[in-house]
C-alpha cells in the first residue's frame, strides 16, 4: 500500500483579472509508490498576505499526522485531521487545509486503483455536468480604477454580455445585483438596503430576464452582505423574473434567519459556500434554509465531507451545486462528487475553466456546450504542470 513520504504546498499567483482570486494554494502529496495526488485549499481571501504561513503549516500538519501513513485510509486520516486540528468544532480555515490534503487523498486513490474517484464514491450517473458562470465583462476590469468602466450597474450592459455568455452555451449565469458601495457605512455586515439599490436590481434582473428569455436560468449570487429584512425586500422585488435561486441572502452563519428568509420567498434560496462539514449542513438543513447546498470542495471538508454532505441533502431533498472560487484541482474535485450523486443541479465555472486553468494542468478540463464532459482519467482527472506553475510560484 502507498506510504505517504513528503507533502509540497504551492501558492500560485494568477495572472489579471484575477477570477478565482489572486492566489490559489495548491499540495502535491508524495507516496514511497511514487503516486502523487494534488489538493486546493480555497476559502475566499482568507489567507491574503499569509502565504509563508500556509506553507508552514501544511509542512507542519503533513509531518504531525501523516507521515508514513497509509495514503489510501482516507476515511481514518480525514477523522485524525479534524479531530487533532479542529477538537470536533469546524473552523472554515483549518477545514480549508483538511480539505486540500483529503482531496490529495482521493487522487491517489483514484491514481492506485487507476479509475477515477467517482468509480470510488459509487460509479458514474451522468456523463454531462451542466455549468454556470458569473457573468463576466472581458472589458470592464481593466485600466486605473478611476476609468473602470461600472458595468455591473449598467443593466443594458449586463443583459448584452449575458446574451453572448448564453451564445457561448451556458445555461445558467449568475451575478450580483447590488450596487456595491464601498463607503464606511458599509464596513461592517450585514447592512440596508436603499429604495435606489431595490430599484437597480430589479432593472438589473429583468434586462437579463428579457434578452436570455427561457434559454437560461438566472442566479442571484448576494455574498451575504445584506439583513434578512433586506433580503426579503429583495426578494419580493425579484421573484416575477423567476430567478433559480437567491443566495447567501443574509450572512450564512446565522441558520434560523437564513431559514425565515427561505419562508419568506418563492425564491429557493442557495447558501454553502462558507459551510463546512456535514454538521453546519446538518442545522442549516433542520431549519429548512436551503433548498441548493453549495459546498466548496476546498473548504467544507474534501471529498470526505461533501460525499457526507451529499447523502443528507438527498435525504431532505436538497440539490447540490457546489461552489468555486479557486483553481482547476477543487473545479476537477467537485466534477468528481456531480458525476456520481443523484441530487445534483448545477456546478460552478470560472467562465469556462479555461484560460489560466488550462496553462497549468497538463490535460484541460473538457466543457463544451455549457456542460462539463465526464472523462475516465484516474484519479481526480488533472494532473498539475508544476513547471507552469513554478512560472508563477508566490512563494
């Protein structure tokens, strides 16, 4: 059986503009088979300007609980990891790393029985995985931020690169509606809304609404930056545009809110992102606040987690659309889970995980006609280009 010898934490910086944020935190874990397996840890911005930390700490993690262990008892290492890092109380960063090193795992795994993982989690169901993106303006992030050009308070421009993202073959696209005001009222979370703001999203919505018709669904994506109060207002202005869903509509760690917001719309109301394991999933779930789980593949817990994550959200009839913000290894991980689980919806896709993506893996991820297409690659299904990657190293 794979010993695992050695673990080498990356942190990539990527190249403007930026999507999937500024940097991405790979490991490479090493076996005495000479099997290799790749991990993403991704939790948002949370460890901007603590690069040299992250790489210390996976060092110190890999040679405190793994060393010398068996690389494929990945329900056992997942269980000394959280026990050992967490005490059993879920932390959105620790869980981060975990998920990066139980990821590894699964891809070598997948690697050692060479089939991919979702041969391990139960066998494939689908061989297309449907797509969305944000809705990205190639133009208008560019220059000095005096000359930004605002688009995204631009509903006609909104509603055109839309049309052309649905041309391209998506059938979802996702954005944020609000005006996102950066005054010092607005340091701290979760805030107001203006009649102005309630005013703006609604064009916004129902300029998208009419020029993608019946052809896409439209997804409400809110960062959880507004009050319950708020978002009910939100939503009772929105739902005539029949939106798939309103998410994160008050900050997520507050589960009965999230769940008098859920009763107060017609809208299904997503959240995840910044969840983890399947306990927080669990309370979110009792108070009936989520109709579309969004895990993040590098932050709940890895393939462990969200595997678990999955299974409870069959049970309450809960659809699965895990979330991505990061690169193509947490993108390769979550194709793993929608490939072999019965309640998925929707996956999330930097544009179409190309681009940067593809200059860093040896094999691009296959997406074509808005779908993602299943592949028999073992393992995960990317391997990294670490000499790409050494091209753009942080640290």
């Amino acid at each position: 059986m794979p010993r695992l010898t050695n673990v080498r934490p990356f942190v990539v910086a990527t190249p403007p503009p930026h999507k999937g944020g500024r940097h991405w935190y790979f490991i490479k874990l090493e076996t005495d088979t000479g099997l290799e397996g790749w991990g993403e840890t991704a939790i948002l911005s949370t460890l901007n300007g603590l690069s040299g930390a992250y790489l210390e700490l996976v060092k110190n993690i890999f040679s405190t609980y793994l060393e010398g262990e068996d690389a494929l008892d990945r329900e056992h290492l997942f269980s000394k990891l959280y026990s050992g890092l967490t005490y059993q109380h879920p932390d959105y960063v620790m869980l981060g790393v975990i998920s990066a090193f139980d990821t590894a795992l699964w891809d070598i795994a997948g690697k050692h029985y060479k089939t991919p993982v979702y041969n391990l989690l139960g066998g494939r169901v689908r061989e297309r995985i449907r797509s969305y993106t944000y809705i990205y303006d190639p133009h208008g992030h560019q220059g000095p931020q005096e000359t930004v050009r605002m688009w995204t308070q631009e509903p006609e421009r909104l509603a055109e690169i839309a049309l052309q993202l649905v041309d391209q073959g998506f059938t979802g696209l996702k954005f944020d509606p609000l005006i996102q005001n950066k005054s010092a009222q607005r340091t701290f979370r979760p805030w107001d809304l203006s009649q102005a703001e309630l005013g703006h999203a609604d064009r916004a919505v129902a300029a998208i609404r009419a020029a993608v018709g019946e052809r896409a669904d439209i997804l409400i994506g809110t960062h959880g930056q507004i009050t319950p109060a708020a978002a009910i207002r939100l939503a009772a202005r929105l739902e005539k545009h029949d939106p798939l869903w309103l998410e994160e509509p008050c900050p997520p760690e507050n589960y009965s809110e999230m769940g008098k917001v859920a009763r107060s719309t017609r809208i299904p109301i997503a959240t995840g992102e910044r969840l983890v394991t399947v306990h927080e999933f669990q309370q979110i779930f009792a108070e009936k606040a989520c109709a579309v789980a969004q895990p993040d593949l590098g932050s709940a817990g890895g393939i462990t987690a969200v595997k678990k994550i999955a299974a409870l959200a069959e049970a309450n009839y809960v659809l699965m659309a895990p979330h991505v913000w990061g690169g193509p290894i947490i993108t390769a991980a979550a194709l793993q889970i929608d490939a072999s689980i019965p309640n998925f919806l929707i996956q999330e896709s930097i544009g179409t995980s190309s681009g940067f993506f593809n200059e860093i893996v040896k094999q691009p991820l296959i997406w074509e006609n808005g779908d993602f297409v299943v592949t028999d690659r073992p393992g995960i299904g990317v391997e990294v280009d670490e000499t790409s990657v050494e091209r753009y190293r942080a640290s």
